[in-house]
C-alpha cells in the first residue's frame, strides 16, 4: 500500500514538473516570437534569428515528446524501484532539451531587445544634437 502511495507521488511530482516546464517554454516560445515593428518599416527576423527561434522550440517540443513519453512509462511501470531509471532518463534529457531551447528563446529576445535600444539611444542623440544650440543659447533679455 505504501508502495503505491509513493509510486503515485513521484508520477504526480514528474507529471506537475512537466506541466510547469512546458507552460514556461510557451511563454518564452510566444514572447520571443512577437518581435514589435514601427511605422518606418520596422524590424524583420534574419534568416540566422529564424532558425535560432525555430531551433528553440523544435527543442522544446523534442523535450514535450520526451516529458510525455517519460510520464508515461512512468505511470504505467507500478514498481517505484522501476521507475526511478525512465525518472532519471527522461527527466534530464527534459531538463536539457528545455533549457537550450529556453536559452536560445531568450538569448534572441535579447539581442532584439540590445537593437531597439541602440536605435533609441541613437534618435536621442539626433535629438540632443538638434536642441542644443537653443538650450545653450544665452537667455532672452525683456526690452523695455
């Protein structure tokens, strides 16, 4: 009966891990895929960004595959001493395969967020260039 119990909490734990990786990685997966545009033509995705994004959730969806299959054999092996080798098989390469898909989500969020930043900081620039002779001209004196 113990047995059973602890059987059940270990495919329970697995199946709520599982569940949590793959509802973060569709949250990276749908922010990184959104890449804003302005009106002056915006910003396309290179071929290079594309198949970093597209290497990204292949590996996260290789890692869904090998979360599912994992608690599958898990729930279905009634044997804890039986488990724990497709626990530890299938948990790692899940672990593995979601953090190089989430990093490399990431890691393109962020080059996409250092190019937006570099055109603001640009047009700040231009900005500065253009009001600087009026602020640093002498004040107007009143004539009267």
């Amino acid at each position: 009966m113990i047995l059973a119990d602890v059987s059940a909490a270990v495919t329970g734990a697995y199946g709520v891990a599982l569940g949590t990786i793959l509802a973060v990685a569709l949250i990276f997966a749908g922010l990184a895929y959104r890449i804003r545009t302005n009106r002056q033509g915006g910003q396309t995705m290179t071929d290079r960004q594309r198949w970093r994004l597209l290497a990204g959730l292949g590996c996260l969806v290789i890692a869904a595959i090998v979360g599912i299959v994992g608690y599958l054999k898990l729930s279905l092996e009634p044997a804890v001493n039986r488990q724990i080798p497709y626990m530890a098989s299938a948990g790692m390469a899940l672990v593995l395969l979601s953090a190089i898909g989430g990093s490399l989500l990431v890691a393109e969020q962020l080059r996409t967020d250092d190019r937006r930043i570099e055109e603001l900081e640009e047009a700040i620039r231009s900005l500065s260039a253009a009001i600087a002779p009026s602020i640093e001209a002498p004040a107007r004196v009143k004539k009267g």
